[in-house]
C-alpha cells in the first residue's frame, strides 16, 4: 500500500512540473489575424507593444507609505455601525 502512495505522489510531482514548464516566446499574430481596428479618434493602429504596455492609470503608483510596525489606530468619525444595529443610549 506505501508502495503505490509512493508512486501515486511521485506521478502528482511529474505532472505538476511539466504543467509548470511551458514554451517562452514572443506573442505574434497568427496567420490571417489581425490587430484591432484603431481607437476613435487615432489615426493609426496601436502596435503590438504598446496594446501589451499597461498605461499608468491601470498599474497606479503607491502613494502611501506602508507601515512596518504595529501603531494604535485614530478615532475615525467615518467608522459607523450599520444602520440596521441598535444605537446605544
């Protein structure tokens, strides 16, 4: 019975590595395809970089500063329970 769980998680190891491998090389068009029409308003069609090139508002850069240790967190005015929760007195 160890023998054939042995084999089976060898089986699940091969497999899971050549998933994992796969071919690496430029995207092209295939034959007859072609790029898409040009936005509104442009008078020539992107190319194929600049379609795979993400603009800066779709990746935006961080703009706050990551804490890197615990601190106490301020009151927040904003931090209301849900309006169906009973309101203290």
């Amino acid at each position: 019975m160890r023998h054939g769980m042995k084999q089976g998680a060898m089986l699940i190891l091969v497999a899971t590595a050549l998933a994992a491998c796969g071919q690496r090389s430029p995207l092209a068009l295939k034959p007859g395809q072609q790029l898409p029409p040009a936005p509104y308003g442009r008078a020539d069609k992107p190319s194929t970089t600049e379609l795979l090139t993400a603009s800066p508002v779709a990746i935006p850069l961080r703009s706050v500063e990551l804490r890197t240790r615990s601190e106490e967190r301020e009151d927040d005015p904003f931090d209301l329970p849900p309006p169906e929760a009973p309101q203290p007195q």
